[in-house]
C-alpha cells in the first residue's frame, strides 16, 4: 500500500535508485516513484543512452555496497589521463598508490568509466529483489499532488528539470554556459590502453569561444572503443550533430590534434544544454507531518569538463543514509520528517560540494576568457601543476572523497 511508505524517493535515475536500495537496509518502507520503464510520459519510446561515466574510487565503493556495480565487460579502469590546454599547456595524471605519494607495482586506478545503461540495468535488476515498493506514475498526476503517497519524507531525484522541485518553496540559481555537450562512441586504430584523454581548445583567434573534448576509454584496455564528450558553443554542436560521418570524424580528429585519425563512429550522437544550478534550500516542510529535500542534479549541476557530476550526486545518496542511519541507531524518536535532521544533511552536503563546484566552474570560466592574462595562467598554470607532484597526488585523491 503506497499510504505506508516512510519515504518517498522520486526519480527513476541513477541517484534515485541507489538512494531507494542504500534506505532498503534500514527498517523504513521505502517507495521509489518513476515512470514506466522505456516510455517517456509521451508515450515515445526511450533512445538508448550512449553516455558514459566517470566514476571514483568512493563511488564504485558505493555501488559495490548494493550490489550494483556492472560487470567488468561493462568498466574502464583509467590508469593514465592526458589534459591539453589551448597552447602548449598539458597535465598529465597517472595511477597512483593510495597510501603514499610514491609510484608502486600496483597503482590505484584513477577513475572508471562505466556505460550508463549497464548501470541502469544492474540497478534495475538489483531494485527488482529488493523491498523497494515501486510507484509507478505519470508526470501528469505527479504534477498535480507531490505528496499524493502521504510520506513523512519525500526525497527529490528528479534531475535538474524536476516537476515535482517546481511545487516547492525554494529558489534554483541557473547560470547558463552558453555550451551544449554531446555525447557518441567512436572506435580507432589502436588500443585505448585505459587512457583517457582532453582538449580545451579555441575556435577562433581573438574569441572566448572554445570547446572541450574528452575521449573516455571503453571496452577495456584492448578496446580500441572511446565515448566522446564534447562541450561547445550550441551552434557548433548543432553543425556536429548534423554533419555527414566522414565530416564529424575528420572535425574529431581535428579537435585531437591529429592524435587520432583513423576514426570510426558507432552511435548515434546525442546533446543536451549545460548550466551551472545551484538550489538555494534543500530542505523544508510540506505541512507539520510530511517534509521533503532535494538530492542529486535536483540539487545542483556542473559542467561536465570533470566528470564529476554523478559522483557528487551518489555523494549526495551516500551522505542522507548515514544521516538516517545515525537517526535509526541512536534517535529513533526523532520522526523523518525531523527539519533539523534534514536541514543537517544540507549543511553538510552543501560544504562538500562547495570545493568541487566552485573549482570546476572557475576552470570553464578560467578557459571561456579571451584576456590574454588568462590564457598565459591555464597554460603555464598547466604545466606548473603538472611538474609538482605531491600536488598532482593531493588532487587526485581529493577528487577521489567526492562521493562522501
């Protein structure tokens, strides 16, 4: 019965699931609200999603945890990242040993990258066996009753878009990047070898405008497979989107400097707009009995220049279940609709990210400039950072606590 669910967690996407499967363990009857699997409120069939993920050492932790870590067919260790600034700047990172800031036989993987729609999948299946209640509802009837399951808590998983967040109190700060990414796969000559690489590069002289590339292993380290993430003006990602085969290969391989050439798509190309979001209140009341908060892209959305937009959403799931679990083991009396309860995990949350955020918007800011001050700091700034090491070593295992 939907009117004895404790909490309520809408959104069918990745953060939702894994926060529904993390609150499974506790002794709370969790409902998960998402929409018909492959059918949009439409009616239209779901394209598959050819994004991939780059996913930390916390965040695999996480997934692990639930049982919901895709198959290794399905994951990419990055042992090597290669990052080009728009002249000669260039950081690279390689593996590294978890305990100190030497190089060992055995280095820690940097990240992975990870095929959403396995993800998706394993999470489903996993869902599937679990006490989870699935509610299923359209956006239709979502939009006209938020609190229509009668929860103490609702939590708010919907993505930047959400119906249900434009029903409450609360402000979201939208800066736009005048930037649309596009996702697709491409396959080349040689073996990826669990290298990832990036561009930040111009197009045009004496102009602010400049894309980022991102080729992303797959398949493998003897895949010759990489997913494509490219970040540009939206009118250059409209003409991308819209050339011929053997003209957006030829572009991809302009965009890598001649690195790669023998480039082969496999996909379909698929883009969406990006912004900078950030909600003011995460957190409140919907009457005396009932509250809710907000999690994941609900909460705040990044450029994708970092990758680190699904690991600060996972951080997000991880953070409320330790919360609600220190409630279960140590105050129990305190109902979940509990607004300093709530409003704890919020503070908390929004210091965490507070760091990454900020970082990776003054990086697209920093690359968006046309001062010439600002390209002599990214590039010279570049190879600064990457000649000190226990620098190197610092922000990689910074980026590694993203998901707690």
């Amino acid at each position: 019965m939907a009117e004895n669910v404790e909490i309520c967690i809408r959104g069918g996407g990745i953060v939702g699931y894994t926060l529904a499967l993390l609150l499974a363990r506790l002794n709370l009857r969790v409902g998960l609200v998402k929409e018909s699997d492959n059918t949009k409120s439409s009616g239209q069939v779901v394209k598959k999603d050819i994004r991939a993920y780059a996913l930390n050492q916390q965040s695999k932790t996480l997934l692990e945890s639930i049982n919901a870590w895709p198959g290794s067919e399905n994951v990419t260790p990055v042992h090597k990242m290669v990052v080009h600034a728009d002249q000669n700047g260039l950081v690279q990172f390689d593996g590294y040993d978890s305990s100190n800031t030497k190089k060992s036989s055995s280095l820690s993987p940097l990240s992975w990258i990870v095929d959403v729609q396995s993800i998706e999948e394993k999470l489903s299946d996993t869902l599937n066996q679990s006490k989870v209640v699935v509610l299923n509802q359209s956006d239709e009837k979502r939009s006209q009753n938020i609190v229509s399951f009668n929860a103490p808590l609702t939590v708010i998983c919907e993505g930047n878009k959400s119906v249900s967040k434009n029903q409450l109190n609360t402000q979201t700060i939208k800066t736009p990047y005048y930037q649309n990414a596009m996702a697709a796969r491409v396959r080349v000559s040689q073996p990826n070898q669990g290298i990832a690489y990036q561009w930040f590069n111009s197009l045009a002289a004496n102009s602010n405008d400049f894309e980022v590339l991102a080729l992303l292993p797959l398949g493998g380290e003897q895949s010759n497979e990489f997913a494509v993430v490219w970040s540009a003006p939206e009118r250059w990602i409209s003409k991308l989107k819209e050339m011929p085969e053997a003209e957006f290969t030829d572009s991809l391989s302009q965009s890598t400097r001649g690195l790669f050439k023998d480039i082969t798509l496999y996909s379909p190309r698929q883009s969406w707009p990006l912004t900078f979001s950030k909600t003011t209140q995460w957190s409140g009341a919907f009457n005396p009995k009932q509250s809710w908060v907000v999690s994941g892209d609900s909460a705040h959305t990044v450029h994708p220049l970092a990758g680190m937009g699904l690991n600060l959403g996972l951080g997000d799931a991880a953070s409320l279940y330790e919360f609600l679990l220190e409630r279960e083991l140590h105050s129990s009396w305190r109902p979940l609709n509990d607004l300093r309860l709530l409003e704890s995990y919020s503070r908390q949350r929004k210091l965490s990210i507070l760091g990454p955020t900020t970082f990776i918007d003054g990086i697209q800011r920093l690359f968006a400039s046309d001062y010439s001050i600002a390209s002599v700091i990214r590039n010279q700034g570049f190879n600064a950072f990457n000649n000190i090491n226990p620098l190197k070593h610092w922000a990689m295992k910074e980026a590694m606590k993203t998901a707690t």
